[in-house]
C-alpha cells in the first residue's frame, strides 16, 4: 500500500487549483487562506512546529471559540492549528478565517464537496498538511488543559514514545453530572510514566486498548504514523476513531500513559455521532458500524498481533463490549435486530476465535463477567445477503417476493432501504417485515441510491451480498446458481451476466436488448480463456481483473464476498450520481479472486430511456457530480496502492511502462475520460465550461494531464 503521507500530499499540494473560483459551484477540496505567504506548507524545516493539531469541523460555530481558545492557552507555544472544514454553513468557517487571519500558526483547508462519514477523511486530509514533529487531534466543541501540549511533548521526548496517552474528562454544556468515559477504571490500573509495549508488557498493553478510543487524549509522533501506514478508516460510517485506536497500538512499540487530565471532551451535542435518530432498524444498523470496525480490527489484529494472547483477549472483550454498546443505544433488544445484532456477535467470534490463540474455553473465562451468553454451536450460515433500495415501490413488487421465496432454497435475506416513500409503500413494505424473520425494513438516512446500500453493510451477515433496484427484475434461479458456483470456486467477485430492458415509446412494451456489447465481447474472450487450462495463471489473474474493470460499472452485475464489504470497507461513492463508480472499482482493485459466471442473465436493469426519467439518464447541473465521483474514487485507489506508489507525475510513479499497476492506471484514466465525455451531452449548456475548467483541474489533481492515454 502506498504511504498515507504520499496519498494525502497528491491533495494537500494540488487541490488549492480547484479553488480558482471560489464560490462558483461544488470543488473538491478549497483552501481559502494559506497563511504561510510564499511557502510550501509540506516543506519541513527549522521553523517546523513541535505539534500540528488537527481539527475537523462541521457546523460548531457556537463551540469553535471556546475550543481555539484552549490552544491560544497553551504553556507550549510551538504548535500549528490545520483546520478542515467539512462545507459548514453555519457560520464556522468564518471564524475559521478569521482566526487564521489573526494568527499565523493556523489555516484552513474546505472540503466543499463534502464526503460521506464522520471524522475520517477530514482527519486524514489534516494529517496530509501537518508539519509538526507530533500529531495531535482536538475536536472543535473539545478543549485541552492549558499543559496538554507541554506535558505530552515532555513525556514523548524523554521517553521516545510512538504514542502518549493521558487521561480525559467529559463536561456538559448543560453542566449536568456524567458517567466517567469508557474505560475509566481501566485506566487507573495501567502504570503511568513508563514505557509499554505489546511484547514486554502484554497485558497493560492490551488494558490501554481497552480505554475510550478519542484521539484527541493521545499524542501522536508522526514519523510513526507515517512509516507504519497508520491512519483514519475512510468509508460510509461514523466511529472512525475506534479503528484509528486498535491500529495505531497495534502498530507502535513504545507507548506512555500519563496520570493527569488533560483533555476535556464535550458529551451530549445533537450533532454529534452518540445522538439517536431514524427508526429501530436505522438506530441498529448505524450503531452496528462500531462491531464493523472491529471487523476490520480483527483482520488487522490477525496479521499484525501474531499469538498475543492479551490484545485477543482484550480485542474479544472490546466485540462484547460494543455489541451491549449497539444493543442499549440502537434500543433493539426486545426486537429482530436485537437478534440480528447476537448473530452478528456470534459471527464475529466463529470468525476471529480460529485466528487467535485462545480456545473456546479461554473465550469463556475471558468475557465471563460481562453476563452475554454465547452459544458453541455453529451459527447457521447465510448464503446471500439482498440489499434493495426503494424510492418507489413498484406495482410487482408482491410477485417479485412470492417469487424469491418460492424459488431460492439457499438461505437468505433481503434488505429494504426505502428513501421519500409515501406511508401506504412503507406499510407494504413493513408487512413483508413482520410476515418474515430474513426481511429488515428501515429508511435511508442517506440520500441516494448508493448510500442507503451502504446503510444496510453493518447488519449483513450472507457469504455474498447482491444489490439490485426495485423496479429491475430478477432471474431468482440463475442468481441462485450464481451463488453456489461463487462459493464452490471460493471468489471474492463473481461476474454475473445482465440484460438491459427499455419501454417502447410507441407502445410502452418492454424490450429486452442483453448486455451492452462492450461487456458481451468481453465476457466471449473470458469464456474462451476459462477452457484453455494451458493459460499461466498468473496473467489469467491479471486479465480477469482488467477486464472486470472495462464492464459497465452497474452493482447487480456482480456478487460480492460480504466480508470484503465489511472488512475492507468497500462502499458506494457520496455523489447522487456515478456512486456506483467507487463500487465496481474498489471491489475490483482488492478482490483476490475475480471469476465470471457462465450461468445464465440475472438482472434485467429497467431503463426508461426518457430523458430526466431515469437517474442515468438525467441531464442537468448534477451531471457535475461526476468530477467529484472520480476524485473519491481516485483517492480510494491510491490508499489501496492499486497504482503503485502515489506520485504526481504522468505515470503514477512507476518505473516500468510494462507493470501491472501502470496497466491499473491506463485503465482508469481512460475510464475517467470516457465518463466525463459522456456527461459532456448531458450537462446544461451554460455549464459545459465549467465542467471543462473541473475536469482540468481534475486530472491535474490526478496526476496526468488530459491529453495522456487518449
């Protein structure tokens, strides 16, 4: 994977050019002030402060002063301030300016087009600009004791820590009295003032895993984060900071925890990620992102942790924690997703006991006092996971269910996203709900197509899940099969054959036309090539992914390994439009075995083929979303490494014009090139220039420019 240092530099450096016009429409990134007039603020030197604080803000005007204050109380005067606002409009980034005008120590970059998630790409946007020796987080309704920064700097330079850790108090604005955070008996039983680490001190290491995850009570040496690749998880979720937690202990060799409180963090704002919203169902699969995280966890804790005993322990303790943790706050106990919520826990131990050194009976002894009964019996397993998202229910959607359940044997379940529908469909839809156990109803707390999929991630538990729209129809047999050949052959991706169906105008009769022939060509070659068993292996790898790549880009095209979703973290992109561009590629990029189905079509994909009726189809200004759908999945690519090592010049940095990665780069310059061509004739005449003056600036910020791989 390429550096993290080397990703976020690519933007830090090049998208102030998307700030030519400010104001003049969505831009991916805008820096309205750098303060250090005729600098470069990546160049590190003698000047270079001893902390770079970093601070995500997202409408906290009313709190933005107090939090700045604390740090123009600091008894270390040695600090910058990188402020990332996320497209406030309350007023925010205002005070943001101004403070930054005020003084020379801060500035401000604007995420305009604001990304999905919580503090996760901000927080790593600001990482990709800090200077300082440490790396420290304040968030904007937070403050620091006024010895925060001395103290902590004190303790990392006498002990040369990767990582210092202090105590944390909450307050209220309401003045009301609080429960300590999370971990606070733990805390007073980890030595203070002396160096930790995972091989000497095993079980303190793993009790300071075990503390509330807030970055904002560490101290962080940045040469460590960068040379270990430590950085936010970036997707559709919020609780990022329980993932930045586990890997940034995981990856360190030197931690010291300091005795005092030195960090105030604010509980109880509406805004914030705690404060509960959306239906039973919404509540359950929001908080279940934490369990997702820990997913991620284990996978990392698998590959880093080796056979330490303690950081399983701890780590299995933490999954218990967080599964009372969603169950009390998602208020789902007494309900189906409570239920969900246990199969999830149970997934997660049959999936990670196997990887540590602990037997079930260890499990037992180690999470025995926290009064959750776990079960040794196999969890009975789930095929396939259906994610359907609903905007309207269409007039078949009562023979579409009667159809799946009567022809599909593999065990199931299916997904109801619904976004803007009117009660009578919301009670239609409630009432397959209650009829059967394996079908979950919830609003979208998102809003497109794409992101109430992602809504769903946290509570899937098939082996492959398979999204298609409401109106489009379904060969429920052949998408069976396409299962069992999936899991037979072990892929992580199975290609599955689609057919395209339109209305005629002249009677309003469905058409159907089979897959677009870019796609049948390809699928003719990959069917030729599965009967030549002569074939290296190796280049017929290589020529299964690049293929998979040149198909249109549609989700029911493809099963996918559930765990890849989860545990990887691949999404569906924050624009209205093409958000099913950072799918297809992010799936692609990482998927260890892409196979293509020989069965029959499974999807018939209706297209009105009336202009503005259909998403695809729709011409106006949101056509300049396709800019932005690039970048973020521009950005995922290069933190997967999938064009080799992030650089700003023509070939992605690499040096042999021969290698798979820059045959990865040719592709998705050409692909971008393509997409933006064809919304060139479906944007608003009076935009095309600035759709031109975005897609400059958008292969600029890529790294090519535009005339390269025509």
């Amino acid at each position: 994977m390429s550096s993290w240092r080397e990703l976020l530099a690519l933007t830090y450096v090049l998208i102030p050019s998307l700030a030519e016009t400010p104001g003049s429409g969505k831009c991916l990134l805008q820096y309205d002030r750098v303060v250090q007039s005729g600098g470069d603020l990546e160049v590190e030197n003698d000047s270079s402060p001893l902390v770079s604080v970093i601070m995500p803000v997202r409408n906290m005007a009313r709190f933005l002063p107090e939090s700045t204050g604390s740090l123009m109380n600091q008894t270390l005067k040695s600090w910058e301030l990188v402020l990332v606002d996320v497209s406030s409009s309350d007023g925010s980034l205002q005070l943001e300016n101004s403070f930054a005008l005020e003084h020379p120590q801060a500035k401000v970059i604007r995420l305009e087009s604001r990304p999905f998630g919580g503090a996760g790409i901000p927080s790593n946007t600001g990482m990709s600009a800090a200077t300082g020796k440490y790396i420290a987080f304040l968030d904007p309704d937070d403050k620091f004791d006024s010895t925060f920064m001395e103290k902590m700097v004190q303790t990392a330079e006498e002990s040369h820590a990767d990582l210092v850790v202090c105590n944390a108090e909450p307050f209220s604005t309401e003045q009301r009295s609080l429960k300590p955070l999370e971990g606070g008996n733990i805390f007073s039983k980890i030595p203070k003032n002396v160096l930790l680490s995972q091989q000497a001190t095993p079980e303190h290491y793993a009790n300071i895993c075990l503390l509330n995850p807030g970055p904002w009570r560490k101290l962080y040496l940045r040469s460590f984060l960068e040379q270990t690749g430590t950085q936010w998880a970036e997707g559709d979720f919020f609780y990022e900071d329980n993932r930045l937690h586990w890997s940034a202990l995981l990856n360190a060799q030197k931690v010291v925890v300091r005795n005092e409180t030195l960090i105030y963090h604010r509980v109880g704002v509406s805004n914030q990620t705690t404060h509960p919203h959306g239906s039973l169902g919404a509540r359950a699969a929001r908080w279940a992102a934490i369990l997702m995280h820990m997913q991620g966890v284990g996978l990392e804790l698998s590959q880093r942790g080796g056979g330490n005993l303690a950081l399983w322990q701890a780590y299995f303790r933490k999954v218990v924690l967080d599964y009372k943790t969603t169950l009390r706050a998602s208020d789902a106990n007494a309900s189906k997703y409570g239920t969900r919520l246990k199969s999830t826990l149970m997934m997660m131990l049959e999936r990670y006991l196997p990887m540590s050194p602990l037997t079930y009976s260890d499990l037992l002894d180690t999470i025995q006092d926290l009064r959750v009964e776990i079960s040794n019996s196999v969890l009975e397993k789930t095929d396939l996971s259906i994610v359907i998202p609903v905007h309207k229910v269409p007039s078949d959607l009562e023979q579409k269910m009667r159809d799946l359940f009567d022809t599909v044997k593999l065990k199931f379940e299916v997904f109801f996203v619904y976004d803007r529908i009117d009660n009578d469909s919301i009670e239609l839809l409630q009432r397959h709900e209650q009829a059967h156990d394996n079908v979950f109803v919830f609003e979208s707390m998102a809003p497109n197509a794409g992101r109430a999929r992602n809504t769903a991630y946290p509570l899937l538990l098939g082996d492959f899940t398979f999204f298609f729209d409401a109106d489009d129809a379904v060969n429920f047999s052949a998408l069976e099969q396409a299962v069992r050949e999936a899991q037979n052959q072990g892929t992580d991706v199975m290609l599955l054959r689609y057919n395209i169906s339109r209305p005629q105008p002249a009677t309003g009769q469905l058409s159907i036309e089979g897959m677009l022939p870019g796609d049948t060509a390809i699928w003719t070659t990959m069917m030729d090539q599965a009967r030549n068993v002569t074939q290296d292996l190796a280049a017929t790898e290589r020529l299964k992914r690049s293929s998979a790549l040149r198909l249109i880009n549609y989700p029911w095209k493809q099963l996918t390994k559930t765990k890849l979703l989860q545990e990887r973290g691949v999404f569906f992109g924050p624009n209205s439009v093409h958000n099913d561009v950072q799918f297809h590629w992010h799936s692609l990029a990482i998927a260890d075995r892409i196979r293509f189905s020989s069965g029959s079509p499974v999807c018939t994909h209706l297209k009105s083929g009336i202009a503005g009726a259909s998403l695809t189809e729709v011409r106006s200004n949101s056509r300049l979303e396709a800019i932005d759908a690039l970048w973020w999945t521009h950005r995922v690519l290069l933190r997967q490494g999938f064009f080799g090592p992030a650089s700003r010049n023509k070939s992605f940095g690499l040096a042999s014009e021969q290698s798979p990665e820059q045959t990865n780069g040719r592709a998705w310059i050409k692909f971008a090139k393509k997409l933006l061509d064809w919304n060139r004739d479906r944007v608003p005449p009076d935009s095309l220039a600035e759709l031109s003056s975005r897609r400059k600036r958008l292969f600029l910020n890529m790294g090519v420019d535009d005339s390269d791989y025509a």
